[in-house]
C-alpha cells in the first residue's frame, strides 16, 4: 500500500502550456476575387473590410480573358460568351503595385492567384510572399511548375478533378521545380457549395497521408464551416467576401458581407483557441475551482488509534490543500487516525497513517 506521504495522494497540480493547446499559426485569407468590379475604390474598401474584420491575407485574382478561356470556346453553363464575361471582371495590371503597396500601408497582407505565366512573374516581382494556385488550374501540371518555379511557398486548392494520386503528383512537381513549402487546401468547387457536400473531415485525411499544412477553401455560404475546418486541423482558411451581396457580379451572391465576414474571422478564433488535447495536469483556469472537488470525511468522532471504515468515513465537499482526496477513499480505508477527527471533518493526510 502507497504511504500517505506518496505524490499518489497529492491532487493533481494546475499547470497548462496554453500555447500549445491553440496549435499551429492559422492563415485567414480573405478573397476579393473579382468583387472589385473594375472599380479601383472599390478594390480598396474591400482590402479595408478584410483588415477591419481581422483576417491575415487579402486576395485577388490575376487573369486575363486573352489566356484564360480559348477564344472559340463554345457556350456553357449560364454564360453566353464567357469571354466577355471573363473581360468584364479582369483586374487591371496596373492595379497591383498600387494594391499591394496600400496593403503594406494599412498591415494586411497582399496576394493575388495567377492564372498565367505573366501574372506569375508580376507578382514575384512585386515581392509576394506566396503563391496560389486555384482548383480548377491544379489540374493542370504545366501552369503548376511554372508557379511552383517561382520557388516560393505555394497554396493548392485541391477541388474538382483533384484524386489523391494528383495531389502527391502536384507535390512532386513543387519538389521537382525547387518549392519545398506547399499547403493543400480542401476545395469544392460549387458555387456556392452544399453544406452536405463540404465533407471536412478530408482535411485530416489529407494531413495524414500528405504531411503537409492542409487549410479549407470555403464556398458554403455558412460562416461557421471556416471554424468547424479549424476544429479537424486545418491551418488555413480562404473565403470570398464581398462588400454586398446586391453588387452586380457571378462572385457577390455567394460571398460573405463585412459583418459577417468579422463574425467568420471570430468565430474561428473561438476554435482555434479551443483545440488542443487536455493532458493529465488541470488548466490554470480550473485552479480556483479545486475546493468543489471532494474529500475524506468522517461520519462520526474518530479517536486517535482508530481504523478508517466505510462506517465512519464517506465523501464530501470542499476539498482543502493536504486533504485526502476522494480519488483516494478505499486506500485510506484501513488506516490508522493519528490524531482525534470530529464528526463531519475533513481527514487530512497528515492525520492518518
């Protein structure tokens, strides 16, 4: 039998890294898309929307409708010249030094996707930090080694057409072309997605089999997924954000508004700080609650030289420092009283033996 005085019977001490339960950094990306309109200003209250609600990027897109779409695409899904359609949201070039120095200004980091070889080099000329490439153009290895040739760290939305074997493909083509920092993000690419069909748990999934950071693309129209997708690992969030939704545009309709784009970027804050595996020490923030947990105590007088028997000893509340815990019942039963214990007393450790 354990002496009293063994650390066995000690409560367990109150101590927890913090830190460490929050996990990794988490990247909030919030994408601008075309929701620019062509419309410089508009640009910019959408970089201060994204800055006001707390997220970390403020993305655009990079295309042209010269490179994007061949020019005898026939006509598909609602659109009837999707060339015309891609011309009318196209972000000017010039805009992007302008864009990324007013993201340097007001603390917000710049990103844009490219979706050509020009936009690539233009935006490593800038002085981007990474580079994206969207899930419709994961897909495609030639436009990937000439993103992942840029050799800087590299987001991949994994979404339609994206197997298993295609992204440890597009791995080996970010390794081969020198780009040894890639993330894989979750993508369906609905628009907007089901809620049924966001399937979250592949997030962990993808971690465990690829080793890499794996994030969520978002297209639900819900502005909880983001923090549900926090919850099973992923360390990256990338959703479309708009200024109203009653803007004329194919990307308004499914993108969040301001407020709730703030209300997304606090939510996930509230699941990011409460990830983590609770170990076998108590949090600091249970310290104070210790006396609502039980101890030894006895039924009826005990004299000192008396045993300790389930007749007159049970448990009870408060537990006080150097009690017997209730954890600790049925191995304090046979020992001796030391010292004389009133009814309805707390036994201390000290006074059994």
């Amino acid at each position: 039998m354990p002496s009293i005085c063994s650390p066995h019977w000690l409560p367990i001490e109150t101590t927890i890294d913090t830190q460490n339960a929050r996990g990794k950094t988490l990247l909030i990306i919030a994408e601008a898309g075309a929701n620019h309109n062509r419309n410089f200003e508009q640009a910019i209250a959408l970089v201060n929307v994204a800055r006001k609600a707390g997220a970390d990027i403020c993305k655009f897109q990079t295309y042209s409708s010269d490179t994007l779409y061949a020019k005898n695409t026939s006509d598909f899904a609602k659109y009837h010249d999707v060339n015309e359609l891609i011309r009318s949201l196209e972000m000017p070039r010039e805009w992007l030094a302008d864009l990324k120095a007013y993201c340097d200004d007001v603390g917000i980091e710049f990103m844009s996707t490219p979706f050509d070889e020009k936009a690539v080099e233009e935006l490593v000329s800038l002085g981007v930090k990474r580079l994206k490439v969207a899930g419709f153009e994961s897909t495609d290895p030639r436009f990937l080694q000439v993103a992942a040739s840029a050799q800087l760290p590299l987001i991949v939305s994994a979404g339609i057409g994206t197997s298993v074997e295609r992204i440890e493909t597009i791995l080996e083509i970010a390794s081969i072309h020198g780009c040894g920092d890639v993330s894989v993000l979750h993508c369906n690419n609905a628009y907007p997605t089901p809620q049924d069909d966001i399937k979250l748990d592949t997030i962990a999934f993808y971690r465990e089999r690829f080793g890499v950071p794996v994030g969520l693309s978002d297209h639900t129209e819900s502005i909880v997924t983001p923090a549900l997708a926090v919850m099973v690992g992923a360390e990256l969030i990338e959703k479309h954000f708009t200024l109203s939704r009653l803007i004329p545009g194919p990307d308004h309709p499914f993108a969040l508004e301001p407020d709730e784009l703030q209300q997304m970027v606090e939510t996930i804050n509230v699941a990011r700080h409460s990830k983590g595996v609770r170990g076998e020490e108590y949090s600091n923030s249970e310290k104070d609650f210790s006396p609502a947990m039980r101890s030894v105590v006895a039924t009826e007088a005990i004299h000192a030289g008396s045993t300790l028997t389930t007749q007159n000893t049970t448990t009870k509340r408060p537990y006080l420092p150097g009690a017997v815990p209730a954890e600790n019942y049925f191995e304090v039963l046979g020992r001796i009283a030391g010292v004389d214990i009133g009814v309805d007393e707390i036994v201390f450790r000290e006074s059994v033996s």
